[in-house]
C-alpha cells in the first residue's frame, strides 16, 4: 500500500479545472518526482497536500488513513510541510523569528523570549547541518540560504514528508550542489519527498519514481530508471518535441542596434565592449555573481553610478534615465519577474498593455478597444493559459506568468530587448514556445541580448556569446566555436590546456 494516496483528486480554480481526477501513489522514503507543463497542476496538487488549498473532489489517504488538511498548520500536524518556489519569508526579521513565527516562545511577562528562540531556531537549523545565523535578518540572506531556512523550518518540527515546489529556479551551482546533498541525506534519515520541477536532469539525478501530469490530468506514474527524458517530455507535451535550428541564424545581421563602449559601475562592473546588430540574439553567459543582470539593469538605465558610452541605432543614449531607454526604443525583461516585471495585483490585460500605454492613451484616457485589440494578438501569439485576458497575473502558473512579462514589451514594439533569464522556471514545452519566439523578433529585426544561466539555453539560441567573469569581459565566442566546456574555462579563469 502506497505511503501517500491520491484518489480522484478534483481541484477548481474560476475559469480553470486545474485538476481533474488526478490518482497515484507515492512510496514510504523516495524521492517523488511530479513533472508537467506549466499549468498541468503540479504546484495545485503539491499545495492540496500541504494544505495551502483544499480539494474540492476525492480524497487523500496518508498511510492507509483519510487525510483533509485544511491548512498549512494542520498538514504540519500530520508531519507534512512544503518548501515554496517563491521565498515566504518576513525580510525585516531574523532567522529565528521567521523560523518560529507561529509559536514564539514567552516569559512570564509575556515577552518573547529570546534565549530560547535563538536557541530554538539553532537546534532546527543543526538538524539540516546548517551554520547559518539565527541571528541574522533574512533579507541579509542569499536565496540558497533562504532555501536552506525554508527545509530546516520543515525538517526541525518533524515534517516526515516534505513538498518541494521548483526548490533550484533560483540558485546558484554551488547552493545546488548543497541542496542536492542534503535532499539525498534527508532520503536515508526515511523522509518522504515529493519534488515538483521542470528541470529535467534533476529528476532522474534524485528521484526513484516520477509522476506525469497533462492539463490536471494524471498521465503516467513509473519508476525513473523504466523511463527517459524524451519520453517524459512526449508525456508532458502529448507531442514529440523536435529540436530546431534558429532561423535567424541563416540570415545575414544588419547593422548595430546597440552599441556599447566603456560601461562601467564599480565594484560590480568595468570595461564593457559589446555591440548587437539588427536580426541577432547575442548571448551573455557569467558565473553567479560575475555582473550580467547588473550590465543589462545599467544599459536600461537603472544604475544612476553607470558611466561610459551607449549608442542606439548610432544615436547617443544618456545613461541613468529608464525614461530615455524608453524613448530609444529599448525594453528589459528583469530576471524576478514577481517583483520586477509585473504587477501581480493587476489583470492580465493590464500587466500586458503597461509598457504601452502611452502610445494606447488619448486625452489621458486608455482606449480600450486598441488595448484589448493589441493585448489579444501577443497573448494568443505566446500561447498564456489564462481563464480570461482579466485574470489577475498572480493566479497564473509561473511559465504564463513568464510569457506575461515577455509580452508585456513586445505589445511596446521595442527594437532592442533585453532578456534576464528568458525561461527561469518555464517547463520544457513553454521554453520551446519562448526560444521560438525570440528567433521570431531576430528574423523580425530586432537586437536581443539574452542573460542566461543555462548554457544549452545560450549555445542552442545564439550567434554569438559574451563571457562575462568578475565584473570585466572574459571573451567572446563565435557559434562554429560553442561549446560548454569552452564557455565554462572563460567563466571560471581556467586555460584551455586545463
């Protein structure tokens, strides 16, 4: 009998089934993985187990008994606890009042007390190894420490099953590595994991099974060593998934787009030479840490430090001003699009139409039709699952959200695009989507410098890479040249002889 027990699970969102009948079993002591496309309803199901939502059809059995967690507090009851993709933590405050939040411990007077906090929020900490400080206010932290808080808040009060929802998206190599090593050693001390991804290789690299979703419906639950990545995708997709070669790259660029001579803002970055031209995708590919969303965040003019020369179409840009790289026809695509690229709190339609509302406006007044006109052509160009374009963008899957932020500047028709992490947490049939569509703008003429940290991303959608290596430019890479071991020797310093 399986240790978790999904029966018919029914979940409906307004506007959306997102899911319908969904049944499997998980075992006692694996590692679980649940894949899908984004939308398919993996992070819903995940939710429902930890009691962030509430299933209104079937049932759950934990270990042979009915289950119906109606809050995060009641599955921590039942030893089940979730590690969300997205940080759900209080900034302002420590490690240890996050850690202990919904049962501070207090004195007699009442007072929180604070030996005993600390030393609370120490012996969860130790349970996962970690040194980090209880002291310590978690906006001080990185997000791989913040990770590592969010497991020992599951694992120190006794979680026995733990959902990980995209636990990677953010992280470095470095902090994976560490997450990789732990998630292995929670697996012998007998915990239960359910392990929510897109990213293919982690999959079969941790979990012993994986369960497959398609528009909320169960697909195929099988052991990972009975099955490979292409078939999972072609589970995924309900197609196969075939692999092309840009179109862009069969034409001839035209002339520079952008030009950029001497960016500097020191100690982040210094001597910045690149230039893009008309109909190509230049990738920047760096090390965490090595400057490349800084460099990008400069040329849109979010460093008032920047210094150095920037040249559109040949026309001189003036550094510091969002509102001249507006006006130059540039567009950015930040890399945390919750905070940076869209207004969760509006509606579809208006996150889409945001960037374009000027040329939308007429006496101060939106023109609605035009909006709803233009907005419907780069929705239904990117594909977005949506109940409807007035859906609020926060009820969205993160892929849909994603494609949100990338229409939201190709409703402004910029000529120059930059892009931070174009597919950070996109499942493999949206990224397919989105490379296509970023070869679309390159035929179209556009110039499109791409951030990114997955190599086979760059080498599989660029002309050219730059390599970018503690804050200065490392080199340059032309595509008869691509490969990861060539890009990772000018990431990391090492000669080619190494």
């Amino acid at each position: 009998m399986p240790f978790i027990e999904f029966q018919a699970v029914t979940k409906r969102f307004p506007g959306v089934l997102a899911l319908d009948g969904v049944s499997f079993g998980i075992e006692r002591g694996t590692c679980h993985a649940l894949i899908g496309e984004n939308g398919a309803g993996k992070s819903t199901l995940g939710k429902i187990l930890a009691g962030v939502h509430t299933a209104d059809g079937g049932e759950i059995r934990l270990d042979g008994r009915v289950i119906a967690p109606g809050s995060p507090l009641a599955a921590r009851e039942l030893g089940i606890a979730m590690v969300h993709q997205e940080l759900a933590f209080c900034p302002n405050l420590s490690v240890a009042e996050n850690l202990c939040l919904g049962d501070l411990p207090r004195n007699r007077a009442g007072w929180v007390d604070r030996t005993t906090l600390s030393a609370r929020a120490r012996a969860m900490l130790a349970t996962i190894g970690s040194t980090i400080d209880p002291d310590a206010r978690v906006g001080t932290l990185s997000t791989g420490q913040e990770q590592l808080v969010q497991i020992a808040a599951a694992v120190g009060t006794g979680a026995q099953i733990i959902v990980m929802d995209e636990p990677t998206s953010s992280l470095s190599a470095g902090e994976t590595r560490e997450l990789f090593r732990l998630i292995r050693e929670l697996k012998a001390r007998g915990l239960t994991l359910v392990y929510v991804s897109h990213r293919m290789e982690e999959l079969f690299a941790l979990c012993e099974t994986i369960t497959v979703l398609r528009d909320g419906q169960h697909v195929t639950t099988e052991a990972i060593a009975a099955t490979t990545p292409s078939r999972v995708v072609s589970q995924m997709i309900g197609r196969e998934l075939v692999a092309r070669t840009p179109a862009h790259l069969s034409r001839e660029p035209g002339p520079v787009r952008l030009s950029v001579r001497g960016l500097a803002s020191p100690p982040r970055f210094a001597g910045i030479d690149l230039a893009v031209r008309a109909g190509e995708i230049v990738g920047l590919a760096g090390l965490v840490g090595a400057g490349r969303s800084e460099v990008v965040q400069a040329l849109f003019g979010l460093d008032p430090k920047a210094t150095g020369e920037i040249r559109v179409d040949e026309r001189p840009l003036a550094l510091g001003s969002v509102e001249n790289s507006l006006a130059a026809g540039l567009g950015l695509v930040p890399e945390d699009r919750k905070r940076q690229g869209l207004v969760l709190g509006l509606n579809c339609r208006e996150n889409t139409s945001l960037a374009a509302l000027p040329r939308l406006t007429r006496a101060g007044w939106v023109q609605r039709a035009a909006e709803r006109t233009l907005v419907g052509k780069f929705l239904t160009r990117l594909r977005v699952k949506m109940p409807s374009p007035e859906a609020i963008t926060a009820g969205l899957s993160g892929g849909n959200q994603q494609k949100i932020a990338l229409a939201k500047w190709l409703a402004r028709d910029c000529d120059v695009l930059l892009i931070d992490e174009p597919t950070r947490g996109v499942d493999v049939g949206a990224k397919a989507e989105i490379y296509h569509l970023l070869d679309e703008l390159a035929c179209e003429g556009k110039a499109l410098l791409v951030v990114s940290s997955e190599l086979p991303e760059l080498i599989g959608l660029c002309r050219r890479i730059l390599v970018l290596r503690e804050g200065r430019l490392a080199g340059e890479l032309p595509r008869a040249q691509f490969s990861e071991a060539a890009l990772l020797q000018l990431m990391a310093g090492v000669p080619a002889a190494a």
